[in-house]
C-alpha cells in the first residue's frame, strides 16, 4: 500500500475537547437539541470591480478542520495524471485571492473556531455574530428549527462554471441530505456538506476479537473490561447503547428483506426513540457501558489504542482513520468497524447565518462561493489531507477527487493479495458503473479505506441522528446527568 501521509489527521480530532457541564447545560436544558493554494487557476472574470474594504465574511468552523498549509516540502501530492496538489498558504487566504480575481471584489475573512457544536451555539448565544458556520446535522436542523437560517440561493445552486458544490456533490450525499428534513423542510434548501462519516469501532484485532467488534455489545462485554473506551458525549454513547438495547428489533428488522426505503424508514423510528421506557432502559445500559469502561472520553481514545492502554474505542470514522494512521506508524495494526444492526452516518454542512447576512447581497454571494471554493476537487484533497476525514464532494466529471482515493488505497501492481472495491454509490448516480471500482490491498475491508467509504451495504443500515424536541432532551438529560455525573455502580 502507498504511503498515506496524513498531516491533520495525526493532529486533531473532530469534536475537539468536550465539557461536560456546559456540553449538557447547551445540548439539554435548552429549548431544543444542540449539539491553498491547489496549483489549478481561477479565472480572470471580472464583476463589479470594487476594492470595498467594508466587505467582511465571519466564518466560524470546528478547530483544525480545513487546510491551513504550511505543508512540507515532501508533501506534494502527485496523482497519476501528474495533476500536482499542495497546500502553502492556508484554504482561507487562498480564497481571499481567489474571490478577487473571479468577482472583481475585495473580501477580508474573519475565521473563527469552536470545539464543539454546543461551543457553537453558546457563543452565538452570547452575541457572537457569524456570516458562515459548518455544524453537525442535527445543530443545522435545530437553527433550521429556530428560524435561524438563510437558504441557499437559487444561483447557488446553478451548475455553472464556478459552482464546484452543484456540479461535485456527491449523488449519495446529496439523495441523503434531500431527505432529512426538519418540519417538512428539506435540509439540503440550507445546508451544503462539507465532510461525513459513521460511529463505529476502532479496535486491535491482537486484543478485540472480529466477531467481538461486529456489534455495541462490545462495550458491556466483561471479557474487555477497563479494555474500551466510550464517548464521553451523550448523543453518541446514546446511539450505541440503543443498537444494545434493539439488538433483537434490529435482527429481526434486517431478516424481514423490505424494500429499502420501508427499511430506511423502520430503522430511522428505532435509532431516533427517545421514549420514556427507552431511556429508562438506555440509562442501565449506559451505566453498565460507563462501569465496563476504562474512560470516557471524546479525544483521547485514539492516543490511548496507540499506546495500548486500551483494545478498542467507540470511534467518529475520521478518528479512526486518523488511529489507523498513527498507529501503522508504530508498527500496530487497528481495524474500523460498523456494529451490525445499525449505526450513525454523520454529516457537517455549512449554513449561513441571517443575523449576520442580514440580507445583504455582496455577503450572500461571498458566503456562497466560500463554499463553491473549498468545493473545487483540488481543493477538496487538500481538506481531506490535512483533516483526515472525507468529503462530501465527489468531483463530478472532475477525476481528481477519485484519483486521489486511488493514490492513497490503490494496490500495487505486484501486490498479490489484493480485491476489488466499488465505491460507485459515491461518485456516479448509474448503477453497476465499473468506472469506480478499483483493486486494494484486501487488507482494507476492514481499515483506512472502509473507514472513509464503507461499502453500500454497510450504509444501508446507518442512519442520521436528529434533533430532539425540549421534552425528549430534558428526559435524556436527567438520563445522563444519572449516567455521567451522580450514579455509581453499587446504585442499580
């Protein structure tokens, strides 16, 4: 296998670091749920020539989540076509120039970071103003839900020359975001994606057995005790303590073979229930999870699989990617796992903000093709380098994003144990498209590449997580607050 050097990824994770008693106060008691250069050119179109110092983009956007360059100098990425990518300057100053020379207009960035998605809503709450933010999904469905959002406009969304996230957006990405809604709006009207994934396990096959890692109840399975780490973020232990809790439902779900769009349906009711018997019984699992745990933690899981404190982590699919990375550097073999039954598919998506648009439309046009930007394939590489997790963006017609995916997994050409691997769900909408499938070291069912594109099967049975009401997040605050804070494991 190639070499896969993945400077973010050995850096950061995607949550960042989570306070516990701030992360419940925003994510429960509210009223509602929380949570460059490319060496392509632009063009020399000019539009409303204006050197208007005044137009100024805030952008806020999870810490270390996009290319800030400074690569080094044996950091060229080189695809097969001799196509050349390299991050110097960062993605923000790169699209400062970028926006000049296309539109004729000065635009000074103010960027911005924020650990969490609840860090996010807290500092919009106290004052902050942004023009552009990427939260999760279930964060944009509760600004949707507030009122909070302006849509994409109808320009945006032309396939022209410069509209990179029209003409890239993954087909898969995109039939997923056309059909999660909030109160009968789509989420794609204001969201465009920026990176996704699943929850899964991330684990030592010299420690974790496979069959063990094929499903949550790994993380009540006493054999690992003080073994496995669980997130300490209650969203996502939530989720996995459900897949334990519907083990049975899931089971029998998957056997009755429905179309799959009534399966879809069926699995999105059982992963989503937030009522009060399931809680109820969430919280004794979660508390068992907790007891059998060696910690919970939201970023340092990865550094203790390296290091061998632990067998296994309950693991964010770039996360894992970014273990994997670390740990091949240390002569350690992990493997990525999606439970059977269910599991979460997660997206971030940028949305712009009305108070701090507020109807003006030089800023709208800015916040735009910010996106349609850091939208252009070459630029969407230089993302998923240095982050480690992968984009929503597939290139369209554009090969790069594809080739890249090769030049980081292709086999080669003396490799002998080696299989085929179609990611055609991703790039093209055609069925049975062989222009995507391509031969891997068979050693990836299971490691870097399952972990950025699971195969479809495995995605069949991944479903988004969505914003839940005032009454379902005080039920499950009180839950966690028993489960985090206050309940020890002599009170049953």
């Amino acid at each position: 296998m190639k070499s896969r050097k993945t400077l973010g990824a050995l850096l950061r994770g995607r949550k960042g670091v989570f306070s516990l008693c701030l992360g419940l106060t925003l994510l429960l008691g509210t009223a509602g749920s929380m949570t460059a250069c490319g060496l392509q050119g632009g063009s020399s179109r000019k539009e409303t020539l204006s050197d208007d110092p005044s137009l100024v983009l805030r952008i806020a956007n999870c810490e270390e989540y996009i290319d800030l360059g400074d690569w080094g100098a044996d950091e060229t990425i080189t695809l097969e076509d001799g196509t050349k990518i390299r991050g110097v300057d960062s993605m923000v100053k790169d699209f400062e120039e970028w926006y000049r020379e296309v539109y004729g207009q000065k635009v000074k960035v103010e960027y911005s970071t924020y650990g969490t998605n609840e860090d996010l809503y807290n500092q919009m709450t106290l004052g902050n103003t942004f023009d552009l933010v990427c939260p999760s999904e279930y964060m944009i469905m509760k600004l949707m839900m507030e009122k909070r959002l302006l849509p994409l406009s109808k320009r945006f969304r032309e396939d022209t020359k410069y509209h990179y996230y029209t003409k890239g957006l993954s087909p898969y990405i995109r039939d997923r975001l056309n059909t999660l809604s909030m109160k009968g709006e789509p989420v794609s009207k204001y969201a465009a994606g920026y990176m996704w994934g699943t929850l899964g396990i991330v684990y030592n096959p010299a420690v974790v057995k496979d069959k063990d890692a094929k499903t949550w109840n790994l993380f009540t399975n006493r054999k690992y005790q003080k073994r496995i780490t669980i997130k300490d973020s209650v969203r996502d232990s939530y989720f996995g303590a459900l897949g334990i809790y519907n083990q049975k439902k899931l089971q029998d779900l998957a056997e009755e073979e429905l179309p799959e769009e009534a399966y879809g349906k069926e699995l999105d009711q059982i992963m989503n229930d937030t009522g009060d018997k399931t809680v109820d019984q969430v919280e004794n699992i979660l508390t068992d999870m907790r007891e059998n745990a060696y910690a919970m933690e939201t970023d340092a899981g990865k550094q203790d699989l390296v290091t061998g404190k632990t067998g296994a982590c309950m693991q964010w699919s770039g996360d894992a990617v970014f273990s994997m990375d670390q740990a091949d550097e240390d002569g350690v073999e992990l493997a990525y796992s999606v439970p059977e039954g269910a599991s979460n598919l997660w997206f971030d998506g940028w949305v712009m903000m009305k108070d701090g648009i507020r109807q003006d439309p030089r800023k709208q046009q800015a916040a735009e093709a910010f996106i349609d930007f850091i939208s252009r394939p070459d630029n969407v590489v230089r993302n998923m380098y240095y982050i480690g997790y992968t984009s929503c963006i597939s290139g369209g017609e554009d090969p790069t994003v594809y080739d890249y995916l090769k030049y980081n997994y292709g086999a080669e050409d003396d490799e002998k144990d080696t299989m085929d691997y179609d990611v055609s769900y991703f790039f093209t909408s055609k069925e049975d498209d062989g222009r995507y499938t391509f031969q891997v070291p068979s050693e990836q069912k299971k490691r870097q590449l399952y972990a950025q594109y699971p195969p479809k099967e495995v995605l069949k049975r991944c479903v988004v997580m969505k914003c839940f009401g005032q009454e379902a997040n005080q039920r499950i605050s009180r839950m966690w607050t028993n489960v985090r804070c206050y309940r020890f494991p002599w009170e049953k």
